[in-house]
C-alpha cells in the first residue's frame, strides 16, 4: 500500500472572491487487480496496454486505486509532480524478490492481458481470491511462479545433453586429476 500526502494549497474562489484554504489530504493507495477491474469497466479496454494513458484516464487510475474513504473529487486535481512520480514509482516496483531469466514462452505478442484473464489464471491455478488485493506486480509473478511450476520437465536436446555431460566429464577429470 501506497500512503501519500497532497499538501494543502490557496485556493481562488472566483463566485466570492476571495481566496480559501484547501487542507492537506492523506490517500492511501493500491494497486491490485480491484483497482485494474474498477478502471477496465469504466473505460472498456485493457490498463495493461503500453504507452501512456490521457490525464484523465491515469487521473481515473489513481481514483480506482484509492482505498482512502470520501475523498472530493477535485483532491486529485491537485496531485504534485512528486505525489506523481511516487505513485508511478510504487506501480513500477517488483514488490517481490524473485526474477525471471528469459523470455516467457507461454505469451502470445498479441495477447490482451484484462482484469478477466488475470483472473483466469487465478482460478485455473487455484490461487485464492485475497491475492486480487496484493500489488499487482507481486500477483502477476505468483502466476508466472505457478505455470512455470506446474509444466513437466523441459527434455533437453541431445546437442545440450552431450554438451552437459562433457562439462560434467572436465569437472570429474580436473578433480581427480586424471585424463581420461
């Protein structure tokens, strides 16, 4: 969970004329699997896809992820660079310590990753309903942890095999100090 703070600011009222202070306010942030179904069923396509999102659609993003009760429509209006760049830093963050080696072979370049298929995979997989609350980047590497772990054993060519089995032969060799 992400907490952030938007600093109170003087605000011009053009109806009274005068100026008002607008508090500062505390939002406690997620960004979970909820949060991506929310924002996928106001505006009908896939968050997953690359490149940027209009303001008003990351704007949206950050309202669907608030957890934060009652919170006026125009606090995120008044968003900092810096409560913006540390929303983007705590959606970029691994938010688990295993990395993946490779490419990942069970994903098509076209594929459209949607709150549906993630859930999917969950069901598919057996993995509990909490899990749609974790930050989604851990939720995504817990399915990729449970496909790879769920396929058989890759068999290995027999040009890998021959090649294993001599570095296994120049291991025992040099050990042993023999030649043959």
């Amino acid at each position: 969970m992400l907490r952030i703070t938007i600093p109170a600011v003087e605000l011009w009222d053009e109806q009274k004329q005068e100026f008002s202070m607008a508090k500062a306010v505390h939002l406690q942030l997620e960004h979970s699997l909820v949060s991506i179904s929310k924002w996928e069923s106001k505006w009908c396509k896939p968050f997953l896809l690359s490149g940027d999102k209009p303001i008003a659609e990351t704007l949206d993003y950050v309202r669907c992820m608030t957890l934060t009760q009652n919170v006026p429509d125009d606090v995120y209006n008044r968003l900092t660079n810096a409560n913006i760049q540390q929303i983007v830093s705590y959606i970029d963050a691994p938010m688990t310590a295993i990395r993946f080696s490779g490419k990942k072979e069970g994903k098509h370049p076209n594929e459209q990753i949607t709150a549906e298929t993630i859930y999917y995979r969950m069901i598919t997989l057996g993995i509990p309903f909490e899990c749609q609350k974790w930050h989604l980047n851990r939720l995504l590497a817990l399915i990729d942890v449970c496909v790879t772990k769920s396929e058989p054993p890759k068999k290995m060519s027999k040009r890998e095999l021959m090649k294993r089995n001599a570095a296994l032969n120049a291991a025992r060799r040099k050990k042993l100090n023999s030649k043959g």
